[in-house]
C-alpha cells in the first residue's frame, strides 16, 4: 500500500473521531505508541514490534491528515537520499 493510500484509509477510518480528538490529543496518542514501540523493541518481540510499528504510523497519518499535509510529500523529501549531503548511505559527518 502506497502512503497516499495509507493516509487516505486511515482519514476515512478514523478521520472523523481524530478531527473531534484534536491535534494535541492525537500527538498524545502518537507517543503513547511510541512508547509501546519502544518496549516491544526491548522484549525483542517481532509481532508486537511489528504491530506498534503500524500504530505508529497510523497516528502519524492521522497528525498529518489533521494538518493538511501529505505523508507521501512528507517521504519525498529523502527521495534522493540524506536531505543533507543527498548520498545514500549518508555520508554526513
């Protein structure tokens, strides 16, 4: 599934209640999940690390849903490599 996709799914999933949240709760919930990521990383856990992974990024796609932007812009900008130096492998000290 392509970004453009994903946010588009999740805005017609969840894009009502999330619009009702706001924004502030919505980044609460985004590090909350990240939190979880965080400890099924520790436990080693594949499923559960899988599984925060798309938590992750769905409440990213809603953030960036609710702002007016766009994940696919938003991926655009390593389309070339490291924004910095623009080699892939960075070669950024």
């Amino acid at each position: 599934m392509d970004l453009g996709a994903f946010q588009q799914l999740m805005a017609d999933t969840y894009g009502e209640r999330d619009q009702a949240r706001g924004l502030p709760a919505s980044i609460a919930w985004l590090v909350e999940e990240v939190g979880e990521l965080a400890q099924a990383v520790r436990k080693g856990d594949a499923a559960a690390q899988l599984h925060e992974v798309g938590d992750v990024l769905a409440w990213l796609a809603s953030i960036t849903e609710q702002l007016g932007l766009s994940l696919e812009d938003a991926a655009a900008r390593y389309a070339q490599g490291c924004p910095r130096c623009g080699s892939s492998p960075c070669t950024c000290s």
